[in-house]
C-alpha cells in the first residue's frame, strides 16, 4: 500500500487519520460494512485464468484496504466469514446503498443467493437496517452493476450481454428501480448493456464528475441508454470523457474515489498517472489476489452514509 499526496492537499492527516474538509466529492461514506475472508475464498466464482490465489496475500491486502478505510474517517463493521459461502466477502453484490438506505439485491449467480439473507440477518444483529426487495422469478441484479453516485442523484445500471452469464438483467433493473424511487423520487435511473466483464464496474469507473476510464474488454452500448422502468422515457447519459486503458492495463480501470481522496490498484502506472493528475491523495492497493477471484476494490465493501434510519441504538454484538 502507498500514498502519495500533494503539499497542497485539502486531506489533512491527524495521526493516523485523514481530516476531509470539502464536501464536493463523487463518492462520500462514513461507514463501510467488510466481511472476513473465507478459506474456501479460492473455490468461489471467477473467469479469470491468471493463477491460483493465496490465502495469506488476500488476507494481509484485504487487511491494507481496511486500515485505508479507517484512515479516510469510515466507520469499520467487520463481519464474519462463511466457509460455506467462498465469495461472501464480496458484499457488495448483495446490498446496495443510496441515499442513507440499504437494499436486499438478486445474485444472478445462483451459488450466491444465499449469501443475500446471511448478509441482511448479520447488518440487523449489529444494528443496521435493509430494506428487502421482492424481486420477480427470473430478476436479477448485482452490486457491481449498480453506479449509484448520491449527490448527483443518478444510478447507473449495468445490463450483463455475456448470455452464459447473466449477474443483471433488464427485469432485476426494472424491480431496483422501483425500489429506488420509493426512496428518491427524483433519482435518474440509466441502464446500459455490457460484455466483455463480470460487472459494469469491473471495467468501468469514473475517476472525476467528467472522467471515466474503461478496460478495453468491456464494450459498453452508450448509443442505447434506456429508463429500467420502460414508460417510454428517453435517457441521456452525461457527457463524460472515457478513457480506454492499455490492454495490459485494463484491470485498473476499477477506482475508488471517495472522501476527497481515490483508491486505486497497485501497479498501473497510467491510472496512477491519471488519478494524481486530479487528486491530492492517491492510495495504491496489492489487488492481486482479489483479481484472480474477479474481484474490485468497492467489492470488498457496502459503503454507506449512516444515520439515525438505517443505524439502530439496539445493535447486538454478532
């Protein structure tokens, strides 16, 4: 793990944590749900052919990634691992945040279903709420498809278009969106089609409000946006700048700005290039065992804005 910050940085360290003093940032949290890594990690489900993870490594870069957390003033609820459940500590593709609320999602990938009612029953006994969704046979929708940016009020919807394997379709999209103008009326909802990656997130990511970067793997149909709701109402994505890694770095395309600063994957210069052209802060992290399970820096979390809603007095210990 590295950090690199500008003498000019609005990040403040007071020990061993960064003070953030501007409120005008793509992605803000003040808490961060992580699970433990299980043994059984290297039996989950990947498409990545790049050797066989280490138990140690993962454990010790999770662990980096973490103390990062802490450092950037996030609250950190550890959660336990399964061994029955090898992808569990990717939390993130079972719940979605927006705008103070937790929402139950639909794995597409079947061995993962379970891992939605284990993730909800362990939140509510340390005190945090999520509001289930009752999702249509045949709807599913995972986290990594889901680019919600709160202060924009705008979520972004990956359609998986790899048709062997389906993590969101358009009828999980439709059931979400539903489910999030219960909470935001106001909310814009885009769906886009993708191939070529797990999740829409896996190869794209937005560095800035006006800069996205992209793997050259994940080929993203822009020319057809569509409302999830299917009134008829057009859509127009905004006018991002996407810029198309090299292929040998297309895994880095997944960044992580939040709280003023942007987490990145360690070893990949142009991004890293890229990011501390616009922050002041930039933190590198080991993701390689991560990236041998498919595996991004947000999959490791369920970021959330805690408040008096979603975070109950009578939390239990697990």
């Amino acid at each position: 793990m590295s950090f690199k910050a500008k003498h000019s940085s609005p990040v403040k360290v007071k020990g061993d944590v960064f003070s953030i003093n501007s409120s005008n940032y793509l992605i803000t949290a003040n808490l961060v749900v992580v699970r433990e890594i299980p043994k059984s990690f290297d039996g989950g489900l990947t498409t990545q052919r790049i050797g066989k993870p280490d138990y140690q490594k993962i454990r010790e870069q999770h662990e980096e990634f973490v103390n990062v957390m802490r450092r950037l003033g996030l609250k950190v609820i550890r959660l336990p691992a399964y061994e029955e459940h090898p992808d569990i500590h990717f939390p993130r593709d079972t719940i979605a945040s927006y705008k103070g609320a937790l929402m139950s999602l639909n794995p597409g990938a079947a061995s993962r279903k379970a891992e939605v009612e284990r993730n909800i029953s362990d939140l509510e006994k340390v005190g945090i709420h999520v509001k289930r969704i009752e999702y249509p046979e045949g709807a599913f929708i995972e986290g990594g498809d889901v680019l919600s940016f709160d202060g924009e009020g705008l979520v972004v919807i990956g359609i998986s278009g790899n048709s062997n394997d389906i993590r969101t379709n358009e009828a999980g999209a439709k059931a979400f969106a539903e489910a999030l103008k219960t909470i935001d009326h106001d909310v814009t909802i885009v769906a886009v089609r993708h191939t070529g990656v797990l999740h829409l997130e896996t190869g794209f990511t937005r560095l800035t409000k006006d800069l996205a970067l992209k793997d050259p793997k994940c080929s993203i149909d822009w020319k057809n946006p569509y409302y999830p709701l299917g009134d008829g109402k057009r859509v127009k994505l905004p006018p991002w700048q996407i810029i198309e890694l090299p292929e040998a770095e297309g895994y880095g395309a997944h960044v992580l700005p939040i709280n003023g600063a942007v987490i990145i994957a360690k070893g990949y210069p142009t991004v890293k290039g890229l990011a501390e052209k616009y922050y002041n802060l930039v933190i590198e992290v080991d993701m390689s065992e991560s990236h041998k399970m498919d595996g991004s820096l947000r999959c490791w979390t369920i970021l959330h804005n805690e408040n008096t809603e979603t975070h109950r007095s009578e939390a239990k210990p697990l």
